[in-house]
C-alpha cells in the first residue's frame, strides 16, 4: 500500500491525472482552481507532457478537442464562469463521441459571482450546458482521496464510453488539504480506431466531426447516444449510503455540503433523531433507484446545497414526491453548518409529523 | 504524360461549391502541396465553420471539424500531441478573422508549427451573403444592405498586416486565385507553408484572396476581374513575414 | 500533341476555363446538359491545343486532365 500525502484538492487531482496517463493539459488561470494549472506547469515538462496556458477557456477546451480527436487522454479545469465558456467546446466533444475530462472547481454565481465555494453549477453540469442533447458523466467528491479516485475514474468512464466526463468540486475541496493515497498509476486500455492519427496511407480518413446536415443521420446519432447513456445510467451509478439503515429521515448531498450534512446526520443521532445520508457520487447518473428506495422506508427527505436547490429537483423526480423533500440551503458562496442542517431536519419532522 | 491531374490527397467526392467559386482551385493547391511533400499519409487536417465546412469529405488525410473560429486551436492540440505530425487549418475571413481572431493571433504569436489556409473573399458565404471583417468599404452585402458603413462598422481587418506586426509568427504572405500567374504564386506559397512546418519552423499562414461570385452578385469571370479591381488594391499580395530572411540577415 | 479530357459530370459550366485558354479552344456547350444540369465546357479543336494546363490550373473542380 502506497504511502499517504498531505495535498490540497486541487493539486490531488493534477497528480491523479498524471498517474492516470494524462500527458495533455490545456487551461486558463481561474480561482479556486488555478492550483492545477500550476501544478501541471511545473510537473509536464519534467515527464514530457504537454502544459499549455491558452488565451481563453474557449481555446483551451478547443485544444482539449484536438487532443481528443487523436485519442490521447487529455483534460482542462476552470470554475464557473470559466466553465461556463468552455461549454461550446463540450458540446462538441460531446457531438463528436471524444472521451475528455473537464474539471469544474466551482465557485458563486451567476455572472462573475464570487470566488468562495459553490454548487451552483448543478444544472450545467448535469443536465448538459451546452447545446443539444447530450450528458456529461459527473462526478462529485467529497474529500481529498476522492478527488483523486474519480479523477482517475472519470478518465476511465470517458473512454468507455467516448464522451467527456466532468469532476465537480468546489473551492473548499480545491483548497481543503488532506492525506491521500495516490492512485496507482493506469493508462487507457482501450482501441481507438477513430482517432486522427495519420491514415499512413493505410486506411480511409478518419473524420472527427458533430455535423450531420442529413436530419435522419443526426438523429441517428442522438438515438445512438441515448441508449449508451441507459447503458451508463444501469451500470455506473455511485453513491454512499451513510446510517440508512433505520432512518426514518433522509439527507442528500453531494461535495462538501455531503461533509457538513454528516456532522449534523451525527448531531441528530444524538439527540434520538433517526436520520440517514444518501451521497451520490455519480450526479449524472443520478442515483434514480436508490432514492426511490428511500422514499419506501423514510419520512421525508432533505436536500442539502450550495445552491439555491438544483439537485432537489432531481431528488423530487426520483423520489416521485411520494415524501416531502426539504431545501436546506445557502448560496453565493456560503456554507451551511451543521446546526443549520439540523434546524432543518427537525422541521422536516415537525411537518411530517403535524 | 499526364501534365495535369486531380491531386491524390483529394477524395472523389465533387465540391458542393457554387460555380466559378474558388474555394476549389485552393482546395486543389494544398492537395497538390501535400502530394508533392508526401505528407498525406501523416497530416489533419481541420475544417472551418463556413463554406468551407465540408472540407473534411475532400481532403484524403484524417480531418477534424472545429467549431466556428476555432481551428487554430483544435490544430494546436493536434500538434502538441503529434509534433511529427502535419497539422493544418482551412479557414474562412469569419472564421479566422471575426470570431477566431484570439485563436489566430494567440497560435501565430506562440508561433505554433502549423499551417493555416486563410480564405479571404470578403463576405460570408456559407450563409448568404453577410458581411465580412474582410468585406470592403462600401461593399453591399445583406447585412450592409447599404455598403459598408466605415464610420459605423469600421475598415477591414488586413489580416497579413495584423499578423506580421507580431515577432513570433515564422511566414505570412498574401497571394490570390483569380488568374493563372497568381494560382501559380499561390501554390507556391503554399507549398511554402507546408515545408515551413514540415522543417519544424513555425507559424505559417497564407491568406489567399478568393472570389465568391454567387453572394457578390458577379458572373465567375466577373468575380476574378473584381479581385484585381477591388480586392487586391486594398489586400495588397506579398510575403508580409518571413523570418528565414530576417534570420538571413541576422 | 497534347490532349485534354473533361470529367464531363464534374463540370459546373463556370466557363473560367474557357477565359484562360490562351487559345480560345474552350466553350461552354449550351446545348449539353450533365448530370448535375450544368452546360459543360469542351475543346472545340483538340489538335491546337498547346498542353499549357492554364484551363486545370483555373478550374475549381478538377474536372480537367492535361495530357502532353
């Protein structure tokens, strides 16, 4: 077993995606999440990969695009706003079929917003961001060592599956030092013979390419598209499930909302209060059948965010509003404490008991 | 002795251009180029949004489409994986000079090692007829029903004088398509840009003035003769950066 | 003696060969029609021609093949 470091989220991911075969780092400084991009500035050209800081979000993603294209594992990160231009560029390689990671370390909106952590960015990332039908495989840690786990995972998904995959955090988990376990290093397994590598004269050219001027042959391709996201919607789902077992109230949340809603899932145990935790891990998929599971066995759900209520729309369709579902929330870059969470679940019990 | 043919880096597949437009003939010179280096079997090519669009179905090397503008750097990605690769973008004057402008002036003054392909036809073709960062003062397009307007819309945007104000970019040169003398220069020049990157060089652009007689309401014949009239005044042709030479003298 | 051949189906009937034969050899067929409905260009008089490929250097469509 490999020794633990002390790292910042931020710099966990860098590493992770190194060990993870990637050679290929395009980016545009943006906080919280310029760690990165300083981390691979300083370790690329020492293991002969490729850093380079583009003059926008739009290019880097471009950049990413290419890289793509010729099959190699590549990756960028920004936060919100940035993110938020690179998503032209995601529709694309969404369009396209290309396995790419987007890392968003996110921070207050809308607009410019601010720079403290978020999840604002909940609809973006899950239900597709740019134009068109697509998804994006979105991964959501909660702690340093998963930072570094499902970066490696989400290269691995993206591949499978050829599509861009997103690792959602905030600035506290960017910012947020903890001992973690590097991953072992991997590289891609998979065959990539649509990747524009040279023809070599050897084979018909290869085109990369999310232009289909015939409308059946485009809906083709989205129909094509859809079953391979019922594929991924039975197969990757990930969650934690946190003292389910008896609860009879349940939280759900993600990132760091998911630490905070612990402490106070704790907190309310100790006063009798019988509450579990429902992380998921995977956003899209959405852990569907796991909450309508819950719905059966709890009274009531509450959905714990840095955001005005994103995720609570999912956790209401899911749960089929069988349940009341609760908003415990705070936003532009704020973080509700434990006390909060349990000021709200204890009114979730007031009103599911009245 | 067959003295001239389609190039092999050609597919079969006809151009969908309109009559008499000349995206063809510059389609033809960079195959000609890439045959003539042997390099097909190890370059990308990348494809614009425009009418040039559908480029990918026309050239026999591995081709990707780039969203509008956005070539030079889908190319840089390319290259930066593949330096051994040839890596080249077609690109439009809406494409490369409007909305791609920061890509092309980011990749030119990094001095990126790729080829860029810069049709320059003064107006937006693929979309009827629009007018270009490149269309001329007082031209009518649809969106300038009265000429271009200088004093509201500004002059056009001389894209081979921009580029050469940087140090990086290695060659810029200017060339035009409407008669056999300038087709001739033009291929060569774009051969040059090919040779550049094959030789490791750098940034090569060459923006090539080009006719679209469907959207400037012009017979083919027409069109070339307001390329001499019109365009090339304002675009004057010519090497407008060539470090071999200031390295020469250097 | 020199020889061009037209790909006749390749033709748009655009007639910027036809300005550049230093020759005046090439005409637009008005009374042809090709597949893709274009009237198109042909040699008028195969035997003057001088091989000088000014028609393929000027076509967009690669319809023409010089032969010397």
């Amino acid at each position: 077993m490999a020794d633990k470091v002390l790292m910042k989220g931020n710099e966990a991911i860098a590493e992770a995606a190194i060990l993870a075969g990637c050679r290929h780092y395009f980016g545009y400084p943006i906080t919280p999440q310029t760690e990165i991009a300083a981390y691979m500035a300083k370790r690329m050209p020492k293991i002969g990969g490729v850093f380079l800081q583009a003059e926008s979000e739009i290019s880097a993603i471009n950049m990413v695009y290419g890289v793509a294209g010729a099959g190699f594992r590549v990756m960028t990160s920004s936060s919100s706003p940035g993110v938020s231009l690179k998503q032209e560029g995601i529709s694309y390689i969404a369009g396209a079929d290309l396995p790419a990671l987007i890392v968003n370390v996110q921070r207050g909106g809308p607009g410019l917003g601010g720079i403290q952590p978020s999840q604002s960015d909940y609809f973006q990332a899950t239900k597709g961001g740019g134009h068109g039908d697509y998804r994006l495989i979105v991964l959501a840690p909660s702690s340093v060592q998963e930072m570094a786990d499902m970066t490696a995972k989400a290269f691995e998904l993206a591949e499978k599956y050829r599509m861009p995959a997103m690792l959602l955090a905030d600035g506290t988990m960017g910012q947020m030092m903890e001992p973690v376990e590097l991953p072992e290093p991997s590289e891609s397994k998979v065959e990539k013979p649509w990747a524009v590598t040279g023809t070599k004269k050897e084979r018909k050219h290869n085109i990369i390419n999310s232009l289909y001027l015939n409308p059946e042959e485009l809906e083709r391709t989205n129909f094509e598209r859809y079953e391979r996201y019922k594929t991924i919607e039975e197969n990757e789902v990930l969650y934690e499930s946190y003292k389910m077992e008896d609860a009879e109230y349940c939280v759900v949340a993600f990132g760091i909302a998911a630490r905070v809603s612990k402490n106070a899932v704790n907190a309310a145990r100790a006063r009798g209060l019988k509450v579990g935790m429902i992380r998921p891990i995977t956003l899209w998929p959405f852990p569907k059948d796991v909450l309508a599971k819950a719905a059966e066995q709890v009274k009531g759900f509450l959905s714990v965010e840095l955001s005005m209520g994103q995720m609570i729309e999912d956790l209401r369709l899911a749960t089929a509003c069988r349940r009341p579902v609760h908003l415990c929330n705070r936003a532009g870059g704020m973080i509700p404490s434990p006390e909060e969470v349990l000021d709200a679940l204890n009114k979730l019990k007031g009103e599911c008991e009245a | 002795m067959t003295v001239f043919e389609k190039p092999k880096a050609l597919t079969d597949k006809p151009f969908h251009y309109c009559p008499g437009c000349t995206h063809g003939i510059i389609h033809r010179l960079v195959a000609e180029a890439i045959d003539e280096l042997d390099i097909e079997g190890r370059t990308v090519g990348v494809a614009p949004v425009g009418c040039a669009v559908m480029a990918y179905d026309y050239f026999a090397c591995d081709m990707v489409e780039a969203a509008h503008g956005r070539a030079p750097a889908v190319a840089t990605g390319l290259k930066r994986c593949m330096p051994d690769h040839i890596i080249f973008t077609y690109q439009g004057d809406g494409d490369l000079a409007s909305i791609g402008m920061a890509e092309t002036v980011h990749a030119a003054t990094r001095n990126e090692n790729i080829t860029i392909i810069f049709v320059n036809n003064a107006i937006y073709g693929m979309t009827g007829g629009q007018m270009a960062p490149t269309s001329l003062p007082g031209q009518v397009t649809q969106t300038s029903p009265y000429g271009r307007d200088v004093a509201t819309v500004g002059l056009p945007i001389k894209v081979s004088e921009l580029l050469s104000s940087l140090d990086a970019p290695y060659y810029v040169e200017r060339v035009a398509v409407n008669n056999v003398k300038n087709v001739r220069n033009a291929k060569k020049a774009i051969k040059r840009a090919f040779q550049n990157q094959v030789e490791g060089r750098g940034f090569s652009l060459v923006e090539v003035v080009s006719s679209c007689p469907t959207n400037w309401g012009k017979t083919p014949e027409a069109a070339l003769q307001w390329i001499d009239e019109k365009m090339i005044p304002y675009y004057p042709l010519g090497v407008y950066k060539d470090r071999s030479k200031e390295e020469e003298q250097a | 003696m020199a020889k061009v051949s037209f790909s006749v189906d390749l033709c748009k009937g655009c007639g910027l060969c036809v300005s550049a034969c230093p020759k005046h050899l090439l005409v637009i067929a008005r009374d042809k029609i090709n597949q893709k409905g274009h009237s198109p260009a042909e040699i008028t008089d195969q035997a003057a021609c001088i091989g000088c490929a000014f028609c393929a250097t000027m076509c967009p469509d690669c319809v023409i093949t010089v032969e010397k």
